[in-house]
C-alpha cells in the first residue's frame, strides 16, 4: 500500500518553495519537489487574496478533489504544493484536474 501524508510543517513548505521547481496557471500554482521518502506528500496553500473563508474552503476542497483522481499516477517520492488562484474558487474540479496533469506531465512525475 503506498502512502499519500499531508505535508504540515511549515519548514517542509519552505523548502520545497525555495529548493523545489513551480508552474503556473491561471487556476492552480503547482511547486515540485523530489523527496528521499517512499510516499508523495502534498499540501495546498490558500491565502487571503481569494476571498472569504466560504471561498478559500471552496478553493481547497476542489484541488483536494482533482488530486484525488491523480494521486495514483504519480510517482512516489515527490512533495507536492498546490497553490489556489482568484479564480480556483469558480472553476470545476475538472478544470483544475487538467491544469494539475499538464503541470505534473512535464514535470515527469506521472506514471
């Protein structure tokens, strides 16, 4: 069984914004970083740019849905962090599921 963590500490985000590779859509910020450990790890970042809480919520509830779908194909080893744009809020999942393949495709980090 392989093991999908949250990444939680604040140093982990750190490193992986200083240290690690990013992308960028209009949707969805996607920073990249390879990791010595045999799970993927991922976090998402929500500010206070995009609105109300009702909105951020919103926000992280669709990125957590669309990398529901792809947390299988991607390789293990990889710290994730998905950051939510002004607009994340009012796209569909799938909008940003496809942003999120695109970003993790010329990464390399897809199955």
């Amino acid at each position: 069984m392989r093991e999908k963590t949250k990444i939680n500490k604040n140093r982990d985000y750190k490193k992986i914004y200083s240290r690690g590779k990013s992308m960028a859509s209009p949707v969805v910020v996607t920073y990249l970083l390879k990791s010595k450990l045999p799970a993927v790890r991922f976090g998402i970042t929500t500010s206070k740019k995009i609105g109300n809480a009702v909105k951020r919520n919103r926000a992280r509830r669709i990125i957590r849905a669309a990398f529901a779908e792809l947390k299988n194909k991607v390789k293990n080893g990889y710290d994730l962090i998905f950051v939510a744009r002004s607009k994340t809020c009012f796209v569909k999942t799938q909008d940003v599921l496809k942003d999120m393949k695109i970003h993790l495709e010329k990464f390399g980090a897809l199955k």
